[in-house]
C-alpha cells in the first residue's frame, strides 16, 4: 500500500506565535500515526528557481489518514493558532 506524504513549506512572520501552533499540530500530528522526516534544517536549492523557506516533510500510512489529519480538530486548532503567524503552502502526494 502506498504511504502519503505532506510537503510544507511555511514563511514565518511571527515565531513566538509559530511555536504555539508547532506544539498543538505535533499533537495532531502524532494522534494521526505521521511520522516526522523532515522539520526545518537547512535547504540547499539544486534546481529550479524554488526557494523554500521552511520544509516541513511528514509521512502518514495513507492518503486517507493524512486526509484525516489535515480536517482533523485537533490540527484545526492548530490552524487557528498558526493564523496570522505563518503563510503556509502545503501538498499531499501519494508515494512509496
């Protein structure tokens, strides 16, 4: 069965605030079995004219669990926190 991957990639206006929303959407992030791959770190652009700001890389066992994550009320909450603080872009891909 394919797993699912979210790709994130956030701007971060307000850092405080993005804290808060960090520490409630790992919650999220954890009820709904993802596992972490990529948070942060360094990016180096290879190709392209990309340049992310902040990669987030989460792995979930299926496209229909990191559906349920993401209309989940506890990464709803998240959300919530996370306005105004951040501008996010953010995908699901079905992978290997």
């Amino acid at each position: 069965m394919p797993h699912a991957y979210i790709i994130v990639n956030s701007t971060i206006s307000n850092p405080e605030q993005y804290t808060a929303y960090r520490q409630i959407a790992s919650k999220a992030i954890e009820a709904y079995g993802a596992e972490v791959c990529i948070r942060g770190g360094e990016i180096e652009v290879l190709e392209g004219d990309w340049t992310p700001d902040r990669v987030v890389l989460l792995k979930f066992p299926s496209t229909q669990r990191a559906r349920e994550f993401y209309n989940s009320p506890e990464y709803s909450l998240a959300r919530q926190a996370r306005e105004g603080a951040a501008v996010m872009r953010m995908v699901l891909v079905e992978g290997i």
